[in-house]
C-alpha cells in the first residue's frame, strides 16, 4: 500500500491546506501519515505555554484519528523552528519511519517563517532518506525507494509580497469540502487565536473561500487545492509522478506559463 506523509508546520495546518487531497488518496487505498513539526504552544492569549500546547497536541490527534492518519508528535514549540541538523535529524527519523512514495508539504515561500522552515526541513529529510551515513533521531534504517515531493499552494494563494501563485496542477476535493471544514473545526482553539491576533473572522469560512478561490483558478473545480512538484534530482526518477497519477481523474493542470 503507497503512503503520504504530510509535513507541516502547525496543528491545523495540513487541515488548512494540504487535507482535501490526502482524503482524495485514501479513497484509492493510500495510508495518511500526520505531522505538525511546531507544538501550537505560542498560538493563545488566553492560555499558559503548557495548557496550550496540549490542547492543540490534542486537537491534532483528533482531527488526524478523523481523517484515518498515522500521528507523529512535533519536535520544537511554536516560533522556535529552525534549519539545523538537530532537526534535521529529527524530521529524518519520520521520513524513514513512515516510508512514504510522496511527501506533502508547504510553499518554500510562504507568509511566515515556520511555514519555510519546515517546508526545507520536509525537502531535506526527503533527500536524506536513502543515506545510511546520516543517523537519524531516533535512529531508524534508511531506505531506498524513490520519494517524490509536492508542494501545497502558500497561505491565501500568495507569496510573502502578494503575488498570486500558479500551481503546477489543481486537485478536485469539492464532494471533501464538508469533510475538509469539519477537520479543521476539530482545532477549536484555533479560530480564537486566528480572530483576534489576525482579524481573520471566521476561521473555518476563510478556508472554504480560498479553496474556492483555487477552485476557480483551476477553471473547472468549485474547490481545490493546489500543488507544484518539486525537482527529482536526489528524491526520485525524473519520471515519477505519483500524485499526479494517482488522482488523474480529479486532476487539472495549470495553463503553462
């Protein structure tokens, strides 16, 4: 059976953007693997650091028991993330534990620093996989087979300075729309912190309007989230294309630039 490993940076994150599609893979018999790699215990005005962090480890395991997941607990607090080998090492051990053919995770731009940190985290501990030399934390057998590395769209379909970004191609999850706002209301601490540190209003209606936005830039799809392949060279062979095989019927490519 093929695996997905979702690497993202918060709890709700692979909810927010990257859901839709791995529902979409479990449908055809793939196995759900779960990762955020920052605690959410920073994410609160009205809870300590302590009481934060477990309610949001426990609104994660949650959704995850939900959505059928595989749940890896994350490795640093909120605004701690970091490119070291430390950690490195650490997001390695749950590459290899996993064993997944495609790895999901953020924009390399996107609107916050944990966002392109574990963005670069998931790339390299893709790479690593596969070198025995690289001891992992905790230590786990390297393996071999090809891992190939998508890319979900940044938050609101921008980069950092407001440009609109094209995926690669558009995956069909309108039917999971429900199912997706469901998910993310499991991170009910969420939406007050999103209100009133980012004036986001509602927290579960901003993401089906962005879904709906990737919708319509597809041309087809009421909602959609949107993906980019990452180059092959150290993950897979230049012909692996696993997403986009897999989902070929709720698929839509992006006009080429």
């Amino acid at each position: 059976m093929p695996s997905v490993l979702a690497i993202a940076a918060h709890p709700d994150d692979i909810e927010y953007l990257m859901v839709g599609t791995m529902l979409q893979l479990a449908r055809r018999g793939w196995d759900l693997h779960y990762v955020n790699l920052c605690d959410g215990s920073r994410g609160s005005t009205t809870m300590d650091r302590e009481a934060c962090a477990k309610t949001r480890l426990a609104e994660a395991k949650h959704a995850c028991e939900k959505m059928g997941a595989t749940f890896y607990d994350p490795i640093y607090p909120d605004m701690a993330a970091s490119y070291s080998f430390e950690n490195l090492a650490k997001v390695t051990a749950i590459v290899r534990t996993a064993k997944p053919s495609v790895v999901l995770t953020h924009s390399p731009s996107d609107y916050m620093e944990d966002h392109e940190i574990a963005c670069r985290l998931a790339v390299s501990a893709a790479f690593s996989h596969g070198m025995p030399n690289l001891v992992s934390d905790p230590p786990v057998p390297s393996f071999y087979e090809p891992v190939t590395v998508y890319h979900c769209q940044p938050v609101g379909n921008r980069t950092p300075l407001g440009e609109l970004v094209i995926p690669h191609f558009y995956v069909d999850h309108s039917d999971l729309i429900d199912k997706k706002v469901e998910l993310l209301g499991c991170h009910a601490s969420q939406k007050e912190w999103l209100d009133e540190s980012q004036g986001m209003d509602s927290y579960l209606q901003t993401m089906r309007d962005i879904n709906a936005e990737t919708g319509k830039m597809s041309g087809k799809f009421e909602y959609a989230e949107g993906w980019r392949k990452h180059l092959h060279w150290g993950f897979c062979g230049p012909d692996d294309d696993p997403l986009r095989s897999s989902l070929a019927d709720i698929i839509v490519e992006a006009d080429a630039p």
